[in-house]
C-alpha cells in the first residue's frame, strides 16, 4: 500500500506510540495523533524524528470532537489512507455488574462508540479518495470470556463482531478492515485495572506479558497488507 498518512487514536499510551515508531520505521512519515492526555501527545510528538504530525486533544466518543479532528487531519495531509481505532479503556473497580452506571457509560462510550465512529469517518474518507485500511485493536477477551472484566470483554467482542460484519461491504468500496486480538499487553492499562486488589496484581504479575511494540507491529503488517480484510487474528506472547 502507498500510505499517504495515518490517524492513530489513544496514541500517547504505549500500544499507540509503538504504532507511530513501526509506522514511520515503514515509510509513512505523516500522522495525526489522536489522544485526552494532552502533556502525554506533545511528548510523543516530540520523541518522533523526521517526521510531519499533527496531534489533537479527542475524546472518541465525542462525534463533533473526533469529526473536527479528522477533518483537520484531512486538511492538512490531503488523504488519510490508514486508520488505527486504538483509544479503549477498562472498567475501573468495582467490575460489572457493580461497576457505577456512570462507569458503564464510559467504557461503552470509548471501546464500542469511539470505534464506531472513528471507521465511519475513515469509510467515508476512503471510500470517496480511493480506498483505505481500518484497524482496530480489539482484545483477545473479545473472543475468550474475561469474568473479571465482563464489559470490557463485551466492548471487545463488539469490535471484532463490527470489523468481520462491515468486511465485506467495505471492500466493495475499496476500504479493507481488520482488528488485532491480543492477550494481556505490558501497559499501564493492564496495572491500573487490577489496582488494589491484591490476588489480581499477584496473578498478573506472573503472567507472560505481549510487549506494546509486538502489537503494534501485528496492527501496522494488516494495515499495510492489501491482501487482508475481515480479520480478527489472535495475538499471544
């Protein structure tokens, strides 16, 4: 693929920087940063030499927010041919059906309405400049049930359930998706979710762990991949 440029969300944690670096590391020298952690996005802006980017403060659950900023995007880069739907969040404790409603809003808002949103920006972009690649970073607990994290693990399976369901109407369009599945990840996510509940952080601890940068480099191969559309491959340590 011939990427014009890339907008990865949730791109100041460790998954998103890691997909900037492999980016740039295979030619795509422009990307749009999309992230809440204002601080955190200018870092990471800072750290990634020779090339163009331009970052934005989204919220992805936010329409007119996440629109403006694609939009910008497309002003200023003129095609977006990649797109990685990265940004998501975990249920803070207590986990559902416990979790306070307010909770339950938010991870739904982030992990299933920000990635809907953020592929119908993409699509629509796309679709009208000659085609494109959507990924998503879904999770293995979107396939296998998560009892300590039952909504997260919902959310996930939504997003691998909308990325093999739009396949194949996408291609028609020009506009391949896929999403990466991994299993536990080493970031900061993973250890704020099990944050003071002692058994967790001692079960976690001994986990095998993937690194940021393995997935990252799964997210960027399906993206540059013109073969591939409709996967949801899994991703172990």
């Amino acid at each position: 693929m011939n990427a014009d440029a890339a907008v990865i969300t949730g791109a100041a944690g460790g998954i998103g920087r890691s997909i900037a670096e492999v980016l740039i590391e295979r030619g795509v020298t422009r990307l749009a940063l999309f992230d809440l952690d204002d601080k955190a996005l200018v870092a990471v802006a800072g750290e990634l030499d020779g090339v163009e980017v331009l970052t934005a403060v989204v919220d992805v659950s936010d329409r007119a927010q996440f629109s403006e900023a694609f939009a910008a995007a497309v002003e200023r880069f003129g095609r977006i041919s990649l797109m990685f739907n990265n940004a998501a969040i975990q249920t803070p404790p207590p986990a559902y059906p416990a979790a306070d409603l307010d909770a339950v809003d938010r991870v739904l808002d982030v992990n299933v309405r920000g990635v809907v949103l953020g592929t119908q920006l993409a699509f629509d972009h796309m679709s009208a400049s000659g085609g494109g690649s959507i990924v998503a970073t879904a999770s293995g607990a979107g396939k296998v049930p998560m009892p300590n994290d039952p909504l997260y693990s919902a959310t996930k399976a939504a997003v691998v359930m909308l990325t093999r369901a739009s396949a194949p109407s996408f291609e028609v369009a020009g506009v391949r998706i896929n999403a990466v599945c991994p299993s536990l990840v080493d970031t900061p996510m993973l250890y704020r979710s099990v944050a003071g509940l002692p058994e967790m952080e001692a079960a976690v601890a001994t986990m095998a762990k993937l690194s940021p940068r393995a997935v990252a480099e799964a997210l960027v191969d399906l993206g540059l991949d013109e073969t591939v559309t409709g996967e949801t491959p899994s991703l172990l340590p």
